[in-house]
C-alpha cells in the first residue's frame, strides 16, 4: 500500500528466500541446524515445510520498515541523493522495531535487522550492528542473496538502475563469496538446474506479480495479493 515496487520486490525476495532454503536442506542440512531451535540435522529434515515457511516470511518482512521510510521518499524513477540514501539506510533499523513488537516474529525481525550486512560484518548498513547471532545466520545469509538477486535483476519496477543479466548477477555474487554475501549460498547456483530454474522464476513470477499489484480488478484489496504462500515455483 505504501509502496508497490517494494510490495513486488518483497513477493519475490520471500519466493527466492524459499528455493533457497529448500535447496540448502537438500544439500547442506546440518548448515541449518539452530534456526527455529533445531537441534539435530535429522530435526532440519523433518521441519523442513517449517523452515522453507520461516525463509518465505522473512523475505516477505524484510523491507517492511520502508513503509516509514518512504514516507519522506517517494521517488524511485532516478538514483537517490545522497541525503535521500542516509534516510533509506536507516529502513532495517525501522523494520526491526516494527517487527520486535510481535513475540512470533523474532526471526523475521532479525533478519529485516541485518539483510543488509556483509557476511563477514564489515561493511553494510546499519553500522555497528551487534553480531549476528549463530541461530539465524544462516537465514541473514539466505534473504541478503535473494534480495540483492532480485533487485540488481528487476528491469520493471528499478527504472532508475539498468537491470543486471543473471549470468552478471551470479558473477558478482562468486566475487562477493566470504565477505559481502555467504559462501555456502553462493555456492548453490554452481548447480546448473537450480540456477536455471531460480532464472525462469525471476522472468516469469516477477511478470506476474506486476501484474497482480499494478493492474488489480475493481474493488480488490492491494494487499491481499501476495501470491499464496503453497507456493509458486
């Protein structure tokens, strides 16, 4: 309602959130162990319908503090001032006080904390933020990826920065493998068919979400157009 390029970009960072972790239980489970108190990798398998849930909802969540944000910044058809940049940065911190309220939250409200972190925490926005706990690492890592995949790829809604190939996306990611983004993320799309598959969702997905929040039918509520969590892809 506030903003509807961010109302998309957080429908597709929750989608990519949960490929993602439905990748890394199939491959590297014990990598999840601690996120939503699991304590074993065996737990990770058979929660996995949870956790994959637990990614959607914090891609969905995580730009949640733009609401306020953008209350003083409108304009997204052309690059932002540098005083306009200031406020955006402040956006985790917001989504984080707005998310902390709710007790079944926790995880989301981290992670909307952190998203923008480097993975090795030394550089990113917000600074000094306190170290990431070890329990939601692994989710940080998860919807930072996703959210700079989406984002650098969006050649709809970011009028104001020419979109990225997939191909030049996955580049910068390698090279940012170990300090801005998680290595064992990164790591995922060196399988040809989840990259494939993570590619055609972006195209297609993205498509149709525009779609459904530009062009609602009369009388329908905006907001109750997210595509249903059973998923997409």
């Amino acid at each position: 309602v506030c903003h509807a390029p961010t109302c998309v970009h957080s429908q597709m960072v929750a989608i990519l959130a949960r490929a993602m972790m439905e990748r890394l239980i199939c491959v590297h489970p014990a990598l999840l162990v601690g996120i939503l108190g699991t304590k074993s990798t065996q737990e990770v398998l058979d929660r996995r319908k949870e956790l994959a849930q637990c990614a959607y909802r914090c891609g969905l969540y995580h730009d949640i503090g733009k609401g306020d944000v953008l209350n003083y910044i409108t304009i997204y058809g052309r690059r932002l001032l540098d005083e306009e940049f200031e406020a955006i940065q402040y956006h985790p911190v917001m989504g984080h006080y707005i998310l902390s309220n709710f007790e079944d939250l926790r995880e989301e409200s981290e992670v909307a904390l952190r998203h923008h972190v480097f993975y090795d925490e030394k550089g990113g926005y917000p600074r000094n933020c306190p170290p990431c706990p070890p329990s939601i690492k692994m989710l940080v890592s998860i919807v930072t990826v996703a959210d700079s995949m989406d984002a650098a790829t969006d050649n709809v809604g970011r009028s104001y920065a020419a979109s990225k190939q997939f191909s030049t996306l996955l580049e910068e990611l390698r090279k940012g493998s170990g300090t801005r983004y998680c290595p064992e993320v990164v790591a995922l799309f060196d399988n040809g068919a989840f990259s494939a598959e993570l590619e055609r969702t972006l195209i297609r997905t993205r498509r149709e979400i525009y779609c459904a929040v530009y062009r609602p039918a009369d009388g329908q509520d905006m907001g109750r157009l997210i595509p249903s969590e059973a998923g997409i892809i």
